[in-house]
C-alpha cells in the first residue's frame, strides 16, 4: 500500500510547488478504497483528493500516506480533521512534516481523535521524493539538478557552437520528462541568445506540465522577439536580473521580472538567486544553461544533483566545454558526487549522481 502511495506521489512531481508531492491510499482489509495524490498548485491534498474520490464509507479504514496530515487551516481546512471526520481508525504515514506549521501536531491531533498513528513505512524514499520541499523549507532554496548532455570527453558543442545533436532522440525524451518533474527550468542569457530556446515539455500528453522557465539575465538582455517573451503568457517565463536591468516592455509581454543581488564580478549572485526562488514557492529546479551556468552553480555549491547524459562521440579540447572555469587548484576544492543510476538509451549513456553529504 505504501509502495502505491510513494508511486502516486512521483507522479505529482512538479506540479505541485510549494506544497510538496503527497501520494495517499485508503484500504479497509485489504481492499483499496480510494486513492489520492496532491493536485495542480498543491490543492487539494493528498488524502483529501482520496477521500472525495471515495464512493462508500471509509469508517474503520487505514489510510496510508508519503508524509504527515497537516493540521493547519490554509486554504482548505486541515487534512488530520478531514480523516478524523471521514472515521479513519489507522494512519500510516511515511516521515512527519518539517513545516513549522505542521511538524507533529497532524499526527497529535490524530492521535488526541483515537486514530492509531504509525510512521516510518517508507521513509527513505518518501524523503528522496521531497528532498525539494524539505530543502526549502530547512535552506530557504529549491534543490537544483544540473544537466548536462555531453560527448565522451565533457564538451557541449562544436568550436563553432553546433550542438544538435550531441545525444539522440531516446535521450532527448528522457531530457523532456525529466522537465515535466520540476517546478522549473534554468538557463543563462548566453544560451537564451545563442539558441533561442522554447524550455517547454515536447512528448505527447506532457505538454501541459512544461514548467517555468528561468532566465539568469543580469542586465536584462533578453529579446522581446525571442521564443520565450512571446509564449510567456502560456507559459511562464521569469527573468533574474541585478536591480532596476528590466525594462517595462518585458513586464508587459507578459515576463516575470525578479531582481536580486548581484556578487563581486557584477553578475546575479546565484545564492541570492537561490534564496529568492525559494522565498516564491519554487522546490525542483533543472539547471540547463551552458557552461557558465554550470560553473557558476557549482562554485557556489548549489548543484544537488548531476545528470549527465552521454553521447558516443569525441570534439576535442578546441569545443566548447559542458563546465566553465572553476579555478580549483587543489582537489580538495572539488565538487564530489556519488553515483546513484546508469542506464543507457539507444547509443547514449544516461548517468546520475547526487552531491556527498
């Protein structure tokens, strides 16, 4: 039942934010009731999609859930009384909510109502799935996952700048779904201007979950005429730039403008960036922007996840490298990862590692 539960949560990633992907099953002996996952927007909540997807009483049912009932009224009232009023008698649920506003008290309050509450089941996963929530909510800023497609020797492009097509198609698609799990896309204004991109989820039926795409724009360079300006009323885009860059015209296409602080070398400051997608719900964001993009996230030890995605060719040192300088002199100043997954899709090698604690 819990194995289902996470799997439901999975699916709601992505959509979510800033509430974090919640999956829940309701069974009574064995049979499943109802099942529910956190909706578009984080609303309603898992168990209260289940419990309105019921079609007969749920008296004396378990409800198994990926993470702690809140008990907070916000926009709807608190999950913990909806189970409690729905006659739930046991409440399995994965990890309590680090959310100051919940953090043990749903599980009190069910408990104080005479349900028997039991957490635990399914707690790694259930963590590795929110790692974005928990982030925000302990760091004040969303997980990033920097990604990378590649040759065999680390270059992202020909000295010339041609890129297409390092991987193949079976690579590109896992690329696309891997969008459709994040609440958003990062790139710089290097990659904005030199290839014009859309940043939109590209497979059939995954259209509607393209997430916000982000430029990194320091002095708001950004074209009216590109791509991205002029779909951003159906999808949206925010530009990250120093204070007072952005012009009214952007703001008027219909461009998100956030201004942050901008670090010694005069560019946006990628902490300060961090902090303020994290103070606007933001909990998964996909870094794909070019080299500089990728250095600058990692000097600044903000990469939580690496994936790379190899293609079976070689370019040569004169190409273009998927990581800028990073002026390390000495090992130890390395960034480490460990290596969680390696498969492979056609003639690519898909490979992801995650930040050493």
């Amino acid at each position: 039942m819990m194995a289902a539960a996470l799997a439901l949560a999975r699916r709601s990633l992505g959509r979510t934010w800033p509430n974090p992907a919640v999956g829940c099953v309701i069974e009574r002996d064995g049979r499943v009731l109802a099942i529910g996952r956190t909706q578009e927007g984080g609303r309603p909540h898992a168990e209260a999609d289940a419990i309105a997807r019921a079609q007969e009483s749920l008296r004396g049912a378990t409800v198994w859930v990926t993470l702690e009932p809140c008990s907070h009224h916000g926009r709807t009232p608190p999950c913990a009384e909806a189970l409690i009023e729905a006659g739930i008698s046991r409440v399995v649920s994965s990890l309590e909510d680090p959310d100051p506003r919940v953090s043990g008290q749903g599980h009190a309050r069910l408990r104080e109502a005479g349900v028997k509450v039991e957490v635990g089941a399914g707690a790694a996963e259930a963590r590795d799935i929110n790692r974005g929530f928990f982030l925000r909510v302990a760091d004040g800023r969303p997980l990033f996952t920097l990604k990378l497609a590649t040759s065999l020797d680390g270059r992202i492009a020909t000295a010339s700048g041609e890129s297409r097509w390092i991987t193949g198609a079976s690579a590109r698609a896992r690329g696309h779904r891997l969008r459709a799990t994040h609440d958003a896309i990062l790139v710089g204004i290097g990659t904005a201007l030199a290839d014009d991109p859309q940043l939109d989820c590209r497979l059939p039926g995954l259209a509607a979950r393209s997430p916000i795409r982000i430029v990194v724009d320091t002095h708001a360079r950004l074209p009216l005429t590109s791509q991205l300006v002029r779909s951003s009323r159906e999808v949206p885009v925010w530009l990250v730039c120093r204070a007072g860059a952005a012009s009214a015209a952007l703001a008027r296409a219909g461009v998100e403008i956030v201004e942050v602080a901008t670090g010694v070398d005069g560019r946006v400051d990628p902490a300060a960036m961090a902090q303020a997608l994290g103070a606007r719900g933001l909990t998964r964001v996909l870094v794909e922007g070019g080299g500089a993009i990728a250095a600058a996230w990692l000097k600044a030890g903000l990469v939580d996840d690496l994936v790379v995605h190899r293609g079976g060719l070689v370019l040569g040192a004169d190409s273009r490298p998927a990581i800028s300088d990073l002026g390390l002199q000495k090992l130890d100043f390395a960034s480490r990862f460990t290596p969680i997954a390696r498969e492979s899709a056609a003639d690519d090698l898909l490979e992801t590692w995650t930040r050493r604690a």
